[in-house]
C-alpha cells in the first residue's frame, strides 16, 4: 500500500511567550493566569484575526500563530507589540505583562489542526533570542515583508539555530521598545547555574534512573558551594525528556549557566558525556567525555563538580573543592539499588516495600553507605507515621538508622536532614534545629532543607518564620514542588488559624495523604462547613480505618500543648474517632 504523503504548505509563523512567566506565577499565580487570559481575549484574538490569522495553539505562557501572508504576520507581531506596551504603560513594572516574538515564513507539515516542521521551529528560535518586548524574524520573511509593510529591520547577520541545519540570516524590527526586566538577585550576585537532566542514550528506559541519579547528584554537590547559586532538582528536571533550547531554559530558570549531559551503558563501562553552556548566548565553556569502568562513576561525578566550579569560580582552590566532597558510595551496585528505590512512588504500599528492600540491599552491598541508611530512616519513619497502633518500635528504627548515616556521613545534608526530620518527630526539636542548620551550613541552596526548617517552626509555635521559610524555599526554586510542601503550609496556616488559606494550600497539593486530609478536615468544621467536613472525615477512615484522635495527635510534634488541643478540637468537631 502506498505511504500516505504528509500535507505540507508554506505560511508565516508566528511563536510568542510571557518572559519571567516563572517569576510572575510565583508571585499571584490566580493573578497571572486571569490577565493572560484578558491580555489573550482583548488584545490578542482581535489582532490576528484582524490579521487573518489562525491561533494554532496556546501554551501555557506561549502561543503559535499561522498567517498565509508574511507580511500580515510582522503587522499583528508589531501591533501586539505595542498593544501589550500600552497595556502596561499605567501598572508597576512588576506586574507588566512581555513578550517576545519571532516570525518566520517557511515551509510546515499539517497533522489535524497543528503545525510541524523547521517551519515552526524557526520561528521558535527567534523567539527565545528576542528582546523582551521586541521582534525578530528570518531573512525569508523580511525578504517577503521589507518595501511592503510600515518597518525597518536591523540585519543580525546569520546565526547557527539549535537542530537548525544551516545558519539562518537574522532581522530585528526597528523601533520596538525593549521593556526592562529585573534580573534574579541571586543572579546578579553570584553566578547562577542550573543542571539539566542527563539523557539516557542507553536505549533502556529503565535505564532512566540511573541518568536522574547522576544528574541530581551533580545538582546537590555543586550546591555545597557557596559561590554558586544552584537551582533545585524540581526546577531543572521539568525539562526532561524535551528538546532543550538552552536559551530559552536559561531565561525561564534565570540562571547565567547550564549543565546539560547524556550517559550512556555499554557493556560494563558507563560514557558520560556533559558540556556547561552560557545560556545567555548558548556557547561552550567546557565538554568532556568520560569512558570509565562502572566502579569509577563516583570520580566521573566528582571531576565534573570540580570542572565546573573551577570554570565559573576561578578563585575556589582544589583543597576547598576536596573540603565540599562526601564519601561516594564503593559500589556500583549499591547506588544503582539506591536510585531504584528513591524513584518509586512512596504513596504506594506496594512500591514503598519494594524501596525498602532496595535500600536494605544497598546496604547490605556498601554497609558505609550513609544515603542508603537514611532513605532507609525515612522508610521507617514514613511506617511509624501512617501506623495507628501505640508502638513506637517503627520510629526508633528511624532514629537509629538516621544516627548511623550521620556517624558515616557527618558531611553529608541528606543524613543530617533525615536525623533532624526524626528528631522533630521524637519532640527533639532544639536538636531538630541543630541538624537542620549544620546541613544548612553545607548545602545552603537546597529549598528542600529550608521548607524543612519551615516545618520545625511551625511545630514549635514560630509561626511567621515557618512561613518565611517555605516562602523562601520557593524563592530559590519557583518549581519547588515535593508532594509534602503543599500539606506542611497548609499546617502552618492551620496553626495560624488561618482556615481559608490553609484550606487552600491542602487543595494544592499533587497527593493527599490521609494524615493532611485529618487537618483538611479539622479546617472545614472548625469554619462551620460541615458537610466538607465530614467528606473529608469519611476519606481519612477509608485510607486509615484504624484512625484515632488520641494516637493522630500524638504524634504531631507540637512543642505548645494549644496548638495539639487546637487540632483535636477540629478533629472531633469532623467527626472523627476518639
């Protein structure tokens, strides 16, 4: 049977995005979202099709637009252009509403209603390297629109495109205000740097795990440096499995930097390849290619760290580098087990065993391996947590299994973390505190470890700096999004007396594991909502039938005995069991 041809025609594409959409979500997420939607329904849809163009789709913070004419397509560009500028001409500069624009006319493959193609991607590319506020298009299009069309362009000259075969001659359209925008404070301060995730090259997908370990592994010991403004995991791995346009990763993340990488498994040697790239003009600063045996990994890691920190810190001596370091694991095999487990989903019965196993057999493969043992702590812990029974025999597990990974890794954040998050839940919270600032102290750009610390607070009574710890935490990584963080400011809210808005927090939350439904609960009844109330009640009896007042509230580290009556009061009000 013949093979059906692709339907292809020529037409003018338009891409444009919100730049700091990140920045701007964070601030008022409602916020922005209902002035993208009036900024898309007043100004946009009447210019294009005004234009006679076709809105192919919305993305987001992006939109992609089709003209059969290239020079409709640079009018509605430079209209937007300066509707949007009018627009924000009367609002603080905080809350403008930027764009930035590229047009290309080229040649695109049509699936349904959608575009594909180096049509679209061209213009894609231009996009990421215009100016806030500003337009660029490619030469096919200027060549069409110059003598036709009320613009002047600036020749850019050409310029190589990522997955762009051959070099494409640039235009910027002259006179379009180029609206400021603040840079990252951080940024400004000290060199900004984000890793991407490693792609996986081995053709394996279960192979996934391993490129995720060495990539967040990199993340966590470059954040050892302060130096370094290092985004978080959460932040860099939301880009996984795309094609990465470092450009325009760099400005969505506000990091100078990045770190992007593959590896590879073949036979019984791993290839690491990685490369640390200005993301301001996409050009290598440094690539390398490791070929070693599996049981050298550790050092490929530690090479890499150190690589990049002598590039973009050029003081930082060897001996400080060599001070930052942790003690690898010695086993291949023993992080791999680690890895796997760490990536199953802990909300699952079934898969947290199975991570419990893998990290019991860590251990039994590297018996030094301080990370193992306290994934295997929190393992216990999370047992002890959702158990209802009056044994604290699971707990102590955890405390003894957090000591042991401190006494084998006192330099590593990941054990003092663990020991500190037990020890809150023991009521220890003055040595809580303690192990939370000494991993602080030797990993200061982790928000992971400053909602932490926001957790403590909120438990001993410090409401306002319990709040400044999780705002912070997002501060440093608007992608900061561990299933636990929502729940936790919905307790601190809680404590606050704050319902509505713990209320909403908890509805933020990706899960909603039944100890943060009990508080969902409590929030409802305590605000006289009683049907939400006892919905909520019914979910945390169906997700723990041997629920109980008495043994729930137990457990909550409240240091002040008000705030645990204040939480009991809400429970019993919910209906739930004494």
């Amino acid at each position: 049977m013949a093979e059906e041809r692709a339907q292809r025609r020529l037409a003018a594409i338009l891409a444009a995005d919100v730049v700091g959409y990140s920045r701007l979500m964070e601030r008022d997420e409602a916020g922005t979202l209902a002035t993208l939607k009036d900024r898309r329904r007043k100004i946009l849809v009447p210019l294009v099709g005004q234009h006679q163009g076709r809105i192919v789709k919305v993305m987001g913070d992006g939109v992609l637009v089709e003209f059969a004419s290239a020079v409709n397509a640079v009018e509605c560009a430079v209209e937007l252009q300066q509707a949007m500028a009018a627009t924000n001409r009367d609002l603080p500069d905080k809350d403008h509403i930027v764009l930035r624009i590229g047009v290309n006319l080229g040649d695109v493959m049509v699936e349904g209603s959608d575009l594909y193609g180096d049509g679209v991607n061209v213009a894609a590319r231009l996009e990421a390297l215009a100016d806030p506020g500003g337009i660029l298009v490619s030469g096919t299009t200027c060549d069409y629109v110059r003598n036709k069309a009320k613009v002047d362009f600036e020749d850019l000259g050409p310029q190589n495109l990522k997955n762009i075969a051959e070099p494409v001659r640039i235009y910027r359209v002259a006179g379009m205000p180029r609206a400021p925008m603040a840079a990252h404070t951080a940024a400004r301060e000290k060199p900004s740097i984000a890793v991407l995730p490693f792609v996986n090259m081995s053709g394996d997908p279960e192979q996934q795990y391993l490129s995720d370990g060495i990539t967040e592994d990199i993340i966590t010991e470059l954040s050892r440096f302060r130096q370094l403004h290092v985004l978080a995991r959460n932040s860099s791995f939301r880009y996984r499995g795309q094609d990465v346009d470092v450009i325009r990763a760099g400005r969505e993340l506000g990091v100078q930097y990045l770190v992007e990488g593959s590896v590879r498994r073949i036979g019984d040697r791993i290839r690491i390849t990685t490369q640390l790239v200005n993301a301001g003009s996409g050009y290598h600063l440094w690539a390398e290619r490791f070929d070693r045996k599996q049981e050298d990994i550790f050092a490929v890691q530690d090479q890499v760290v150190r690589t990049i920190v002598a590039t973009l810190v050029g003081r930082l001596r060897a001996a400080g580098a060599e001070q930052a370091k942790h003690k690898p694991p010695t086993s291949l095999a023993a992080y791999e087990c680690l890895l796997r487990g760490y990536a199953l989903p802990l909300d699952d019965p079934g898969a947290a065993a199975e991570a419990r196993r893998l990290f019991e057999k860590a251990i039994g493969l590297d018996p030094g391996y301080a990370r193992a043992y306290a994934l295997l702590a929190y393992s216990f812990f999370r047992e002890w947590h959702h158990d209802m029974s009056r044994s604290d025999r699971a707990l102590d597990q955890a405390f003894e299994l957090a000591q042991k990974a401190v006494v084998l890794g006192d330099n590593d954040s990941n054990s003092l973390a663990a020991l500190g998050w037990v020890d809150l839940f023991r009521q220890s919270h003055a040595l809580a505190d303690h192990y939370y600032q000494k991993a602080l102290e030797l990993n200061p750009n982790r928000p992971s470890l400053i909602a932490n610390l926001g957790v403590l607070y909120t438990y001993e009574g410090r409401l306002a700096e319990g709040m400044d710890c999780f705002k912070e935490a997002k501060l440093l990584d608007p992608f900061f999004d561990a299933a636990w963080y929502w729940p936790y400011v919905g307790c601190a809210h809680f404590a606050a007396r704050q319902y509505d808005e713990a209320i909403a927090a908890f509805r933020r939350s990706s899960t909603m594991p039944f100890w943060a439904q009990a508080y969902l609960a409590s929030c409802y009844a305590l605000t006289d909502r009683v049907e939400q109330a006892r919905h909520c009640a019914a979910e945390v009896l169906r997700a723990s039938p041997d629920f109980s007042i008495a043994r729930y509230a137990a457990k909550q580290p409240y240091k002040n005995s008000a705030d645990r009556e204040h939480l009991i009061d809400g429970l019993r009000k919910a209906g739930l069991p004494e």
